[in-house]
C-alpha cells in the first residue's frame, strides 16, 4: 500500500525520518482525540505510514501536503486519494495556501494539523499556524498533533523559570495549551535521527482565553529574550517603545525574561503596542 522506500533513498535536505512502526504510528494519529470524520491536514506524509493510520482511524478528509515528488507521487495513486478521502497536494507546506486546500477539497474547519514534521522547518510552521489561529473569527486551524526534536517539543511546553522557557513556550500559550503526549527515541525512525523526539498536542484556547496580538507578543518576546540573561531594562532596548512599556506595565525592569507569565508578557505587549 505504501511508497516503498528503503533508508538509504531518505533526503537530508528534507528532514526524512520515517515512521514504519503501526503501533506508534497509530499512537500518533489518536494523541489529540478522535479524528473520526475529522478533516485533517497532513505535512510532510512522506511513504505514509502516519497518512495510513490516519485513514485506517477514521479521518473524514485527509489533505496531505508533500514536497518530495517520489512521495506525492506515490500517494496520489493511493485508492482513498481517488476516491476523494485523501487529497495530496504536491509542493512546499510553508507557501500552502491551506485554508483555501481546505475549501476545494469540500473539508471542514477547523482541520486537525497531525505532522512528524521536517526537523529544519518545524519551528516555522508551527509559529505561522499559531499566528493563523490568533484573531480570526472563522478558525480554519484546530487541534494540532506535531512531532518535533525533544529539546524543541520542551521549549514549547515550557514555564517561566524552567530551562527551556523563551519565545517558543509564550507564543505557544499565547493561543493554545500544549502538552508533550509521547517520546520517541532516534530507534524508532528509519534513518534513526541524532536526537530523541516528542509529539506535543496542542488545543486551541477558546476565543476569551486566546491573545490575539502574535506579530506583536513575537517582537516583544525576540527583544526580551534576544538577551535573556540580561535584566529586561537592557534587553528591551533592542525594541523602540518597549522600555518605556515595561515602566508603563508595572513589571521590576530589573527582572529577566525568563521569569515573565504569560499574562505578564500579554500586558507588556498591549503597552508596547500603545506606545
Ligand atoms: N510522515 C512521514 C513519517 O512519519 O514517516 C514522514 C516524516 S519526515 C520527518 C518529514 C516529511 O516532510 C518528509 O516526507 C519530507 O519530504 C517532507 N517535507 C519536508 N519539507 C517539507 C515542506 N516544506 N513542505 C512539505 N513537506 C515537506
């Protein structure tokens, strides 16, 4: 059923570590809840192991988006896929127009995102579907199941004062509330990858609970943590207005960033945006 691939065939460019493990795999398409009838989006299917579970789980519409020809190739002669359960679509999942993929295929929002994603591209996807859940009043972007390098899945899981708290962990609980579901160790990839990984379920916040500014909690948090073992008053001056927001916000400029809430860095925001 699947592309057949052996390890050596993986692309390094590409972030390729495969899953072929139907247990795990399995594991991984239900850590975020059922997805019977859901429509789900799939990025970076590759041979489809994760794909198959998917279907296998009962996924109403699967939008899969591949930019490996071998890969997009292969799962397009998939029966679901001409049967219309399964829809690839072959090219770049940055520049994806997702919600518009979303409209054509007759899906339904908001769409589950499940990924074992490309490790070199992973922290941008999620950070745009972050932003893409923000503010708008229709939620194209639901539930998202993603499997990142360990040391990344912490840093969004992260609370002040942990080590692994920063930009990635505010951003993050600025609009979902993420949790790390399942750990992987290199073993259980083909090619093994040099580092364990995690799957992080991340639930949207309801729109009373979500911060809708994420381009401007994104410039604060790269200011306050550009320099993070500086106290906030130095590190914030990378930032014009925002040491006069600190003041204006009522936080010690004396404290480093690593020790802001999040609704503290929500208040410092608003400030700054004011400014
Ligand atoms: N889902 C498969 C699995 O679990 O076995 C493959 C996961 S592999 C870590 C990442 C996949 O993402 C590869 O198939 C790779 O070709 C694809 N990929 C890498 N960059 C991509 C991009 N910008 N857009 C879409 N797919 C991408």
């Amino acid at each position: 059923m699947s592309t057949p691939l052996t390890p050596g065939a993986a692309k390094k460019s590409l972030g390729q570590h495969f899953l072929f493990d139907p247990n795990v795999l399995k594991r991984v398409a239900t850590a975020g809840g059922s997805v019977d009838g859901k429509t789900v989006i799939e990025v970076g299917p590759g041979p489809g192991g994760l794909t198959r579970a998917l279907l296998d789980s009962g996924v109403g519409k699967l939008i899969a988006v591949e930019l490996d020809d071998r890969f997009a190739e292969g799962l397009s002669r998939w029966p679901e896929a001409r049967e219309g359960r399964l829809h690839v679509h072959h090219g770049d999942a940055l520049k994806a127009n997702i919600p518009a993929l979303i409209e054509q295929t007759g899906g339904t929002s908001p769409a589950m995102i499940v990924a074992n994603l490309p490790y070199n591209v992973g922290t941008p996807m999620l950070v745009e579907w972050l932003k893409a859940g923000a503010n708008s009043e229709k939620q194209w972007r639901g539930t998202m199941v993603l499997m990142f390098q360990k040391e990344v899945a912490l840093r969004i899981c992260a609370a002040p004062d942990e080590d692994h708290y920063g930009r990635l962990a505010v951003l993050s609980q600025a609009v979902t509330r993420p949790r790390l579901a399942i750990t992987l160790p290199p073993g259980a990839f083909r090619p093994p990858p040099k580092v364990d990984s995690a799957v992080v379920v991340l639930e949207p916040l309801g729109a009373a609970d979500r911060f809708p500014h994420l381009d401007a909690l994104e410039k604060v948090t790269a200011a306050a943590f550009g320099q993070r073992r500086k106290m906030l008053r130095a590190a914030l001056k990378s930032l014009p207005g925002a040491v006069e927001a600190l003041e204006a916000s009522g936080i010690d400029p004396t404290r480093r960033a690593e020790t802001l809430t999040q609704a503290e860095f929500r208040t410092l925001t608003v400030a700054w945006q004011k400014k």
